[in-house]
C-alpha cells in the first residue's frame, strides 16, 4: 500500500509541475511579445522574465532532486538545474538593477 500513495503522489506533483510549466511559459511569451513591441517603453519587464525562468528552473530541480533516491547522476542533473536558477536569479538582479538605474 504505501508504494501506491508514493507513486499517486509522485504523479500529482508531476502533474502539478506540468501546470506550473504551461503558466510559467505562457507568461514568459506573453511578456516577450509585450517587450518586443515597444522595449523602451517595458524594459522593466525584462527582469521578471528572467525571474520566471529562475523559478521554473528551482522547480525542475527540486522536482528531480526528491525522485532521484540515491542515484548519483540524477541527484548531479538536480544540482546542474540549481545552479542555472542561481545564475538566472543573479542575471534577474543585474538587470533590475540596471534598468531601474
């Protein structure tokens, strides 16, 4: 029995993490376009672009580093994945930094 709520849980999450996905990425295009259309007038956007993908990237890696168990090269993907959110929260703070300089 407990193998099965692990592995109904495991699908909720990754469900989940799909619907988080689709938003974040949704959001990202349409903040995209709306930057490209007039980047004078919504630079400011820019930073909370690169927030989003941060976020998306924290999440990936959360989400590989609970179902990796002791698997090493997942547990390294895992790792790989905070380190790119890190890079993009510190390219979100340069920017927002920059721009609103």
């Amino acid at each position: 029995m407990y193998g099965q709520e692990k592995r109904r849980n495991s699908r909720s999450t990754a469900l989940f993490l799909d619907w988080v996905h689709i938003v974040i990425g949704v959001c990202v295009v349409a903040l995209a376009v709306v930057i490209f259309l007039n980047p004078e007038k919504n630079q400011w956007l820019l930073p909370a672009v690169f927030c989003l993908a941060a976020a998306m990237n924290l999440l990936n890696g959360l989400h590989r580093y609970r179902q990796s168990g002791r698997d090493k090269r997942k547990k390294a993907a895992a790792a790989a994945q905070f380190v790119i959110a890190v890079l993009l929260a510190a390219v979100t703070v340069i920017s927002a930094i920059s721009i609103w300089r």
